[in-house]
C-alpha cells in the first residue's frame, strides 16, 4: 500500500452483502478490490474441487493451520499495497489477525454490514456464486454459519468503524457507501 492508499475492509457474514458493496465501490469510486476468498478460490480451481462454501472453509482452516492464522492477511496486504488505486477495498475480512497486516500498512476503516439471517440466505440461494447455493437448505446454512471461518466475525463487526444496514434496497446501501467514503477521505491515518 502506498502511503496515499486508503483501504476500506468489509465485514460481514456470509451473504451480507459484501461483494455488492465492492462492485459498486469499484465502479462508482474508482476503488481497487481485493479478495480473500479469490486466493482460496484459485487454489480449488487448480485442485479441480469444486467451490463450494465447505471447501473454502476448509482449505482456509487449513491454509491457516499449516501456514500461520495470519497468512491470508499479509496475501491481502500485499495484494493492497500494490494497487494502483487511491482507494482500495478488501472484501471478506474475518479474524483481527485479517486487518493487523492492513492497519499497520496505512489508512484502515473496517466495515461492517449487517444483514439479517433471513435475507442472507435468500441472497445467498439467488446468487449461486458457490457450487451449492442454489440448493443450500436452511438447516445447511445455519451449520455453515456457525463454521470456524464464520464464528469470529461478529465479534469483529463489534469492532468496526463503521456499520451498515444492509437490510433495505441496493439504493440505499450505496448511500451508506458513499458517506463511508466521504468520511474516510479525509481522515487520519489509523494509529
């Protein structure tokens, strides 16, 4: 990250609403983007597994296990600091030790979107980004969200500088976004 780099990391649990958030940060401010789960999703690829949200449970559990907890942030940094973009967005922040790398590199807001159960599921089946999303039963999601990759992540939407209600339309979570950005461009750098 250069000095001028400002990264936003999004927080959120599975269906939150994080990628939306990305796009539309990307498109409408010029935001860079990076990806946690892109680095598991290049390994399954390679593995020829599918990409379905154990697998990425699992290969994160381990990938962390063999290789130290905080071996997907200093990926995540690095992907970071060598963006072009003034603005940078970090989607899929999970455990403090995701955001240490990015903080110490320059300026970090964490952000947290925050979207009932319900609506995650139901965005979750609509979308199918993963092999088994669009035939996720209820009973399977609750399981998965209670899985170690997901278990840590409302404690660190506690800890977020900023909350987003992720429960109404895509209007209204860009204007959430956009005053997010506003606020961040300015700040200090996070001690």
């Amino acid at each position: 990250m250069s000095d001028s780099n400002t990264v936003i990391g999004l927080v959120g649990e599975m269906g939150a609403g994080k990628g939306t958030a990305a796009v539309y940060l990307k498109e409408r401010h010029g935001a860079g983007t990076v990806r946690f789960s892109s680095m598991l999703r290049d390994v399954l690829a390679r593995l020829y597994l599918p990409e379905s949200r154990d697998n990425l449970q699992k290969l994160s559990s381990l990938l962390r296990r063999g290789f130290g907890e905080d071996i997907m942030a200093k990926v995540i940094a690095e992907d970071a600091r060598r963006a072009a973009a003034a603005l940078v967005v970090a989607d899929g922040v999970r455990r403090l030790d995701d955001i240490a790398h990015l903080k110490a590199s320059g300026k970090f807001f964490l952000v947290a979107l925050e979207t009932e159960a319900r609506t995650r599921y139901e965005r979750i089946r609509a979308r199918g980004e993963n092999a088994d999303d669009a035939t996720k039963t209820w009973e399977e999601f609750v399981a998965q969200s209670e899985g170690e990759p997901e278990q840590k992540i409302r404690g660190l939407m506690a800890a977020a500088d900023f909350h987003i209600d992720n429960n109404g339309d895509v209007a209204a979570l860009e204007r959430q976004l956009d005053g997010v950005v506003a606020k961040v461009r300015g700040a200090a750098p996070c001690k």
